[in-house]
C-alpha cells in the first residue's frame, strides 16, 4: 500500500531533468519507494506490514554544487518539501521524506577533490562512502580515523549531518572534532563556506551549527575534515571484569590519565556472552575463556544458539522472563582494548593501560578477545537483523553521559523496559568525563498493531529515563522523526534559538520538514 | 563551586574571574589549565568571546574547556545546556552563545572540564636554523597525538633562528614518554637544545602552567594592541616573517605561535608604535590586511593602550554569522 504520493507536474520534472539530466531524476515507484526509507527500524516495520506511509514525488542525483544550488533555489521557488539522502544507513529516519516531494540524492558527489598533507587534511564530495574513502586513503599511507560498524554503507554528508563517531573515536574523535569546515547550499540556492580555521571562542563557531542540522538547514556539498597517518601498530588488550562498575572504572581511569586508546568498549553481562559466544578467539584463548564460564553461562549460550535458529520469536515475547534469566548470571564483564601508533605509542600505552586494568580486572583474556572483535567489526551493521526475519523487531539506542551518572543511568533504563522488550548494553566512545552507552533491544509483539505501538512505548520510556538520568538522547545515531519529539527537552529553552535560525535560513521550512523537532520551520501543507 | 572529581567537571559560577577559580581548583588538586592572565576579566567575558582565554592546554580553545552552560535568554528564562561528554542531538546550541558577544544570553554558570593536577612536568628549549623547519617538526608531532601542554615558538630579536620551547606534564610515565619523543623528533630535525630563556621552565620542574606570552623585560617600547588569529600550517611561516619584515619601519612586534592545533595554529603578536600613538588604528590596519593576504583568521584585536579606537572594527565580519546573529 502506497500512501501520501503527490505528482509533481509534468513540467516541474522537466525543469528537474533540465538542471540535473535526463536519467538523473527518477519518478517510478520502485526509486521512490527505495528512497522513501532508510535503516529505520521502523521503516522495515512498514515494509513488512506491506506499507509505505512517506513516498517522495521524485528522486533527483546532482552531481555538482552548482546542479544542488539550482535544485534548492527551484524547491523554495516552487515551495517543494526536499528530503537530502547520502547513503540511508541513518537508524532515526532522517532520511524519510515525511512531507514527499523531492530527494536529492547525493550519491553521484562521490570524489575525493584534494589531500593536503601539510595541514593533514582533505577536501571530499558528501557522497563518498566511508569505507571507499578510507582505502583511498591507506592506499597513501593516510586514515581518516572515521570507523563506524556502518562504514560500507555510510556516507561523510551523513557522517557530519548526523554527528556520527567511529569506533576509535577514543583516539580519533568523533565528527565534530575531524569537520574542519564545509561548503553549505541553503533553502534557495545561495552557497557558503564555514571557517576552516579555529574559532577559539571569538567568534560563534559556525560548524557546530551545521553539524548535526541533518538536512533541516541546507545540503552539505563538501566536507573538508582531518586525516591521520596510518597506524604502524596495533596492541590489543581483553579482560573480564567483575560487573559493570568495576569495567567501568576501568575505562574512566584510562582516560582520565591522557591516555588514548584507539577502542574501549566493555559489555555488560549479557552481551559479554554474545560476545563471548561469537567472539571466541583464537584456539587458546578460547579454550581458557570457555574454561573460566560456569555451568549456567554455558546453557544460557547453548540456549541463545538454540533460540537464534528456531523459537527466537516466542522467547522474544516474554522479555521480562528473558531479562530475569540473564540477572542471575554470575557478574562477568569483557573489556576490549586496542591501541594503535607507531611501535612506540603502541606499545607504551598498552603498558600503561595493563598497569591500570590488572588490579581492577578478574581475568587477562590476552589478545584473542580485541583481536577477533577487530576482524568482525563491520560485520553486523549493513546487513538486516536476522530477529526480523524471525518475525521479532530491534532496535539501538546510544545515549551519552558523564562517567558519575553512566551506572545509575544504565541500570534506570534496563528497569524502565524490562517489561518490555529483552535488553542489553556496551559501554564505549570513552572521554575524560564520560562515555556512550550502546542499548540493544529486542522484542517479539501480538500482531503488527502492536508492533509499532509497543516500538513507539518503548522508545518514549527509554529517552524519558535517559532525560530523567542526565544522559543526552543520543551520541552518535542522530535525531531524525525517531527521537525528534523529545528534542524540546533536550534543548530546553534554548529551541527557539534552533527555530529562528530555521525561519531565518529556510523560511518556507522546505527542508526536511519534520526532523529535529517535530514542527519546526514545517509549513503546514508539510506536516506529515 | 561545585566539584565531580569522578567525571572531572567543575560547576562554576562565570562571574567569577578565571585566577580565582583556579586557585580554588588546585586546593583541591585539579585545575583547568589556566596559564598567567594579565588584565583579567571575568570568566564569562571569556567564553562570550570579549576576551581571549589563554589555557595553557596547547591545542584546545575556551569552547572545549566547558562541558555545558547555564545561559540567561533575553526573555529572562534561564537554561542548562545538557551535560554530556557529546551529543548529536542536532546543532551545538551552546555555540551560538559562546564568542556570540553576549547577543544569545549571558552564561551565568558552566561546568568546566578540569583536570587533576599533574604528577609531572618536563619542560625544554630548541633553536631550529629557520622558522619553517621548527614550524614543521611542531606541526608533525602534533599531528601524531604528541602535543605538549603548552608552547611558544617565535623568532627572538633580528635573528633568522627560531626558538621553541615546550612543556608536557601529566601522569609521570605518559609525561615521560610524551617528552622524550618530542625531543627525539626535535634532534632528529635538525634542531639543538638550548637554554631556555629567562621565566621559562627547563627539565624536570614543579610549577604549573605555561610561561607568559610576550617578554615584558623589553622595555624600549610600549605594547599598544594584541592581535591574535588563527591560520593554517602552511601559512604559519609566511605570515610570521612578513609581519616581522613590516615592522621595522613602522613598529615593532613580537609574534609568538602559542597554540597549535591538527590543521592550524594560532598566533598571538604585542604590537608597539615607534611613532605617534595616532597610528595604532593603521598598524591594525595594515596587519589585519596582512592576516588576509596569508587566508588567517583574525580572533582577537585588543587595545593595550588608552584612548584608542575600536579596533574590532578591523575584524572582517562574517555575512552568515551576522545574519543568525540577527535572527536570534
């Protein structure tokens, strides 16, 4: 079932097609359905109910500053809502165009236009794909340092629009410390460029405006941000922890002490068994890490195995049973480590941050755990969760907050769902005062009814908590409709700060109507 | 004030002037990287950008030193900034009010990412044959995670020989190892250790914070404004010699590069006038003209003197900002 679909007029689409080309604007359904969705979990939700709620009248692929200047200046023209599209990785639904009309997406401004080694960093087009960049770069000894589990199927445009971190982000940073500065299009057409060069608190810093505006503000076009020699080495590090505080302090006192370790996460009990299950390293260290699990920890393994493959979705059903199991699991957490550098670096902090662990840990796991984590890293985030296909839905909540509010906030989460949906938690994206915390949640409803409201509930508790604890509702994921509702309480008073910008840059609210809250700058005839 | 030692934040009330918060901060034996303020203003005249806040921290800005703010809005409401070590809940809201020059609300209070104090600092001096090869062996090694606390590189008297002196500090091993890599890195470029001038820490030390920007010992003139701007490595050398060819005639200047950030670094320069004190707004001229031949980033134009012009007005104005300023 197809809904919300407006036609653009015949000639609307000829002027499209005059500015970009024939072949690069799109109006059959099956390119307009595929771009009316991204990665939300919801949106797969639609599709398996047979349903897609927000179609887009066309699909438009510029491949120049110049094609998207001449697209936006049409759509404020011609008062087009316009949804910007870089991969469609985003698990917020950023990227669905709730009021239809136009997606630009920015696929075709894929090159990579400049390295300047000087000043270590380079200028690249929005629609280049992490992964793509990243080994055109290590092809010239260069990283850029931007590792998240979506890098194959990710774009930089996204990566700034939405904040986004990578997995060394301990290290490298997350998007706001690699963005150095962007060329913008705003609602009309006019094109600028954001300071390249440090503000030190004189001037407004531009950047971090942009930065995050997820296409509310205008289309980023190109991205100039930091790169990295390329590592020479790499020690890795893993240890069992007794629980979660221990692991966690663990991790606070690394960084605490000027250290940088490229990763640090720690899993919480159950998904120390995930990993455990999937992560068994190497020969060796398997065996010892399968030798130190209890009797229970081994039938809980077998178990999960045994529900992957036939029952997940009536096991799924009970969580508060399921979450009540995993409870009694004797404490056991797994910190994975890596520190990368020259030899020295590498070796130095691997030294000190043994030195830090050893009292607090109950088990040196040696290399194995970090190694076979590295190897696998990407391996789930471009591919559909198999609990779908089991009938189940998932979802990922990363929220952040500073190292004194990080346990209380957790356990205040896993109480606020327990009943409803099957949880479990890492911690990772260490800083000096705090750190990420990665939720997944699963859960298996009555019927597809049920489904979305049981999906919509759980996330209304879990941000409500997360504002309640003193978290931010999100680190690394973005907003998009998912979270927009609660971002009044993020901002506080200081919304209508956001909302005269958005007046002021896009008066007609053409751009992405919807996103970042929930009726900002979206002229009525928008509003979904 | 109020202190979590456990997430290193402390709560500070921003009319406070920053000396006095830190004095507070090391009897509790942390401190938020505050090196010697002359002229000090309160801190919020810092984070509103009426002033430039020198932490000694070498790469970091005032901006980064605070973890959330409690802003009052111009409709009197008063808001707290969420506390979080990062977001990507939308736009950093925060930073339409820090540098904004008090025109998005006044920052009543913030909470400042602080440190412990430091087990160790080690400090030294090297002369480089030319600013381009000291200028490059800093940009590497701060390229590659190994940038010090703090650093002053500038070109003493007439001489075409650079001096950069630095200082790490911390936990002793990192501090140690950072230190000793700085000046393998140095040695291997070409640069030799030298006495380290007058004021400045050598070896192993115990005082905390970075020595002054600017030699006040010379006292044949009088500093009348302080530039300061933000450019990229590449320009860095350019722009420090020309503006020291220019002087000659019509002042005297020292340029200090102070802050060295991946991809640029921020220069600082005392002006003097050897001549009437009517030609401070030309000097400001000519200099900021400079700083755009060479693409940098004008942040801070103060008046030393009395009685002079604003000088801001030599700042360029940016068109974007200027029209969110209006906006909110």
């Amino acid at each position: 079932m197809i809904n919300n679909r407006k036609s653009l007029s015949d000639s609307q689409v000829s002027e499209l097609r005059r500015i970009v080309g024939e072949d690069n604007v799109r109006t059959g359904d099956a390119d307009c359905w595929a771009l009316s969705r991204d990665m939300w979990p919801k949106t797969v939700l639609w599709t398996r109910h047979g349903n897609a709620p927000h179609m887009p009248d066309a699909v438009v692929l510029p491949s120049s500053t110049a094609e998207v200047s001449a697209l936006l200046k049409w759509a404020e023209n011609e008062r087009v809502a316009v949804t910007p599209y870089g991969a469609g990785s985003g698990v917020c639904g950023g990227g669905v165009p709730l009021a239809g009309g136009i997606v630009i997406d920015m696929k075709r401004m894929n090159r990579l236009l400049k390295i300047d080694r000087d000043n270590m960093c380079i200028d690249v087009e929005p629609g280049i794909y992490g992964e793509r960049l990243e080994r055109m770069l290590n092809s010239q000894g260069l990283t850029h340092g931007h590792f998240p589990s979506s890098i194959y199927c990710s774009s930089v445009g996204g990566y700034v629009a939405a904040r986004s971190a990578g997995q060394a982000s301990s290290r490298y940073g997350k998007m706001e410390d690699m963005l150095i500065g962007m060329e913008i299009v705003l609602p009309g057409g006019e094109i600028i460029e954001t300071s390249a060069l440090p503000s030190s608190t004189a001037r407004p810093e531009l950047n971090q405006i942009f930065l995050g505006s997820e296409g509310t503000l205008g289309i980023i076009t190109r991205v100039r941000m930091r790169i990295h020699t390329l590592a020479t080495e790499r020690r890795y590090l893993a240890y069992h922890f007794p629980g979660v505080k221990a692991g966690l302090d663990a991790m606070r006192h690394i960084m605490q002490s000027g250290l940088q370790p490229a990763v640090l996460r720690l899993y919480d009990e159950f998904d120390t068994i995930i990993a455990g299950t999937h992560g068994a390293p190497g020969p060796q260290e398997e065996t010892a890490i399968v030798e130190q699990r209890s009797r229970f920890e081994i039938m809980m393994d077998d178990l999960f195995s045994y529900m992957k493959k036939s029952s997940l979705k009536s096991v799924l059903k009970h969580p508060s049973l399921l979450n009540s199991a995993i409870r009694r699991l004797p404490a056991k957490c797994l910190l994975v480590i890596v520190c990368e550098g020259d030899k020295v670096q590498a070796e130095r902090e691997a030294r000190l941050i043994a030195g830090i662990c050893r009292p607090l840990a109950m088990t040196d796991l040696g290399e194995g755990p970090a190694r076979y984590w590295e190897k696998h890293r990407y391996k789930i985030s471009y591919k559909q969760s198999k609990v779908f296909d089991a009938g189940a839905w998932v979802d990922t909540m990363e929220v952040a907050v500073k190292w004194s509010e990080v346990e209380k906030l957790y356990q205040a989460v896993r109480r606020a769902v327990h009943k409803k949906v099957f949880i479990m938690a890492h911690f990772s994206h260490a800083y000096v005062d705090g750190c990420c915390i990665y939720f997944s949640f699963s859960r298996a409803s009555a019927g597809p009814d049920a489904e979305l409201a049981d999906y919509d509930d759980t996330w209304r508790t879990a941000l409500r908590t997360v504002h309640e604890n003193g978290g931010t509702i999100t680190h690394h994921h973005g907003v998009g409709c998912n979270k927009a509702p609660f971002m009044p309480d993020e901002y506080g008073a200081l919304k209508n700060m956001y909302v005269k910008i958005k007046n002021e840059l896009d008066p007609h609210g053409i751009m992405n109507p919807g996103k970042l809250l929930p009726d900002s700058g979206m002229a009525k005839e928008f509003r979904p | 004030m109020k202190i979590d030692g456990y997430s290193l934040l402390a709560t500070v009330n921003c009319a406070e002037k920053p000396s006095a918060i830190e004095g507070e901060l090391r009897k509790s034996a942390f401190t938020f990287g505050l090196g010697i303020i002359e002229n000090e203003y309160a801190l919020k005249d810092y984070l509103h950008g009426e002033a430039l806040l020198d932490p000694y921290i070498s790469g970091a800005d005032a901006a980064g030193l605070c973890a959330s703010i409690t802003v009052r809005l111009p409709d009197g409401r008063t808001q707290k900034s969420v506390e979080t070590p990062r977001s990507a809940a939308g736009p950093d809201l925060r930073f339409l009010i820090l540098g904004s020059g008090f025109n998005g609300g006044t920052i009543e209070e913030c909470a400042l990412r602080i440190r412990h104090l430091p087990e160790k600092h080690m400090a030294a001096t090297y002369i480089a044959k030319d600013l381009k090869t000291a200028i490059d062996t800093l940009r590497i090694r701060v390229q590659n995670f190994n940038a010090p606390a703090w650093l002053r590189l500038t070109l003493p008297g007439d001489s075409e020989q650079a001096r950069l002196s630095f200082g790490f500090e911390g936990a002793s091993q990192l501090c140690e190892g950072h230190f000793e890599d700085f000046c393998k890195a140095c040695s291997a470029g070409g640069l030799s250790r030298a006495q380290a001038p007058a004021g400045y820490p050598d070896g192993e030390h115990n005082v905390i914070g970075a020595p002054p920007l600017f030699d006040s010992t010379d006292a044949t003139h009088r500093a009348e404004f302080q530039l300061s701007l933000a450019l990229s490595w590449k320009n860095c050398a350019g722009f420090m010699l020309e503006a020291g060819r220019r002087s000659a005639g019509i002042y005297y200047q020292q340029s200090v590069l102070c802050k060295a950030f991946h991809h640029a670094a921020i220069i600082s320069m005392h002006a003097y006038s050897s001549g009437m004190r009517g030609w401070v707004s030309d000097e400001a001229r000519e200099l900021c003209g400079l700083a755009q031949k060479y693409s940098g980033r004008v942040l801070e134009l103060i008046d030393l003197g009395g009685g002079n012009p604003d000088l801001k007005k030599f700042i360029p104005s940016d068109p974007l900002f200027e029209r969110i300023r209006r906006a909110i």
